[in-house]
C-alpha cells in the first residue's frame, strides 16, 4: 500500500491539500486542546496540520506527527523543525509510553490503517485518562455519494474499460469500514464515544488533470495503481475529460461524503 509514493507525490500532495488541511483544523478543534497540551498526530503527512495544532497548544505544549511516508516526513520536518516527526505507523506507536498525550487525531487516515483494532488498541494505551481522540474517515457506506466515484463509474463502464477494469475497488474506496462497524471498534478498545457526525468535504480544481493528481497523491500513488499499465495514459485523459466537463464558474467541484468522530478514553 505505501510502496507507490515518491517524492513528486508527497510535494503534489503539500500543494493541493487545502481541503484536507481544513478539514483537519475542524477536527482538531473538537478536542478542546488547551495551551500546554501534548497531542499526536497520527498520519500527519507532510505536517500542515500539525503546524497549525502547535499554534493551539503553543511553547509549552507539544506536539507529535507519525505518518508511514518518509517523503512526507522529510517535507513536515523541514517545514517545521520545531516539531517532531517520526515514520511509524498507528498500529505501532511503541515510540511512546502509556498516557504520553492528552489528544490524539487521525484526520483523513483511518481508512487507510490496515490492522484497525490493533491501532486503536494503541491509541487508547497512549492516551492519558480523560483524553480526546478524533477521526475523520470516509466510511464504505458513503463512498457511492462522492464525485469521484460516480465520474469513475462513468469512465469504467465504458466499452474500450468495462472488461478489463473492475469497477469495486473504486465504489469501495479504500479499506473503510461502515460506521457501525468503526464504532464497535472503538468500543472494544475501551474509548467512549462522544460525537459522530456526517460530513461534506468539498473540493475546488482547476481542471480535471488536477483532480486526478489530487487523488493519485492523496492515495500515495495507490489510485492509479489499479489501472493496468497499458490502459493507464489513456484513462488517466479518459477520466480529465469528464471532470472537465464538470467545470463551473469557480472551478471542478468534487464532493465527499464521510464521518467526524470524537471519541475519549474514560
């Protein structure tokens, strides 16, 4: 899974994740940080949001970010040196001791954490008691709703793509559970749930090219990783084309649909 990225897709991924990032500050500021605060900050990426968390808690918090991508940590760590990153992933967060922070966030991540249990399993050790935790997560119920999938399933189903390109993987998303089924995890960790809610996360391109490298780099290289190599130039255009055939006045509107959880451990 994290074997496509690169350093030109980390730097496409810092210069096109406005949307991300705003939506990150959303979510960090459902956890009440406070001056002095230590918080983690799980798949931090290339640390926007992380540098925008250390204007909350200020110079005598801290703040943390992991991310699995060591071209994105080597961008968040030139950004900001005053915080620390580190390449691990959530399902081992064994760099920290029990209780080491008072928050904790996974904003735009959960979806992609293979083994999810055993991550929250480590989430909830290194919270102290009390702490808050939050994702956002784009949940398989809702993936069907999105822009992109619908623009995917336009493409796909065409005659020259519908017999050697499996439609699935991209009406599924990535490997996001259903809501139920995350906050029965969350449960089964022993963090209480606090909020849930349904979220709209739009985003504005200027052509459809740009969608497409938003995507490809959000996905650290794994969206186009589905589309065999002799078929992948001319879906790539294929799929430009109808974005662009989406274009208003201000731009390419791509809309998802996904969760806000807030969650703490008791």
């Amino acid at each position: 899974m994290y074997s496509h990225d690169n350093p030109e897709l980390a730097e496409t991924y810092d210069r096109l994740s406005d949307s991300q990032y705003q939506a990150g500050t959303k979510l960090v500021g459902r956890l009440a940080l406070k001056p002095g605060d230590r918080v983690l900050d799980v798949g931090c990426g290339t640390g926007r949001l992380a540098e925008w968390i250390f204007g909350c808690v200020g110079v005598d918090g801290a703040v943390v970010g992991i991310d699995p991508l060591a071209e994105r940590i080597a961008i968040a760590r030139k950004r900001s040196p005053h915080i620390r990153f580190e390449v691990a992933q959530a399902e081992n967060l064994s760099l920290f001791g029990d209780e080491s922070f008072d928050a904790l966030c996974l904003s735009a991540v959960f979806h992609w954490v293979q083994d999810k249990p055993k991550a929250l399993d480590e989430i909830a050790r290194v919270l102290r008691k009390g702490a808050r935790m939050g994702i956002t997560t784009l949940p398989s119920e809702l993936q069907r709703a999105g822009t992109l999938v619908k623009v995917c399933g336009q493409v796909i189903r065409r005659a020259s793509y519908r017999e050697r390109l499996d439609f699935d993987p991209y009406a599924s998303g990535h490997t996001g559970p259903t809501v139920t089924e995350t906050i029965q995890m969350l449960t089964a960790s022993g963090l209480e749930l606090l909020e849930l809610h349904v979220v709209q996360t739009p985003q504005l391109h200027e052509s459809g090219r740009e969608v497409i490298d938003h995507v490809e780099s959000s996905s650290f290289g794994n969206f186009l990783s589905r589309v065999p190599p002799e078929l992948r130039e001319t879906f790539q255009a294929d799929l430009a084309k109808a974005f662009d055939e989406l274009k208003g006045p201000t731009g390419i509107l791509v809309q998802k649909y996904g969760t806000m959880i807030i969650a703490a451990r008791p």
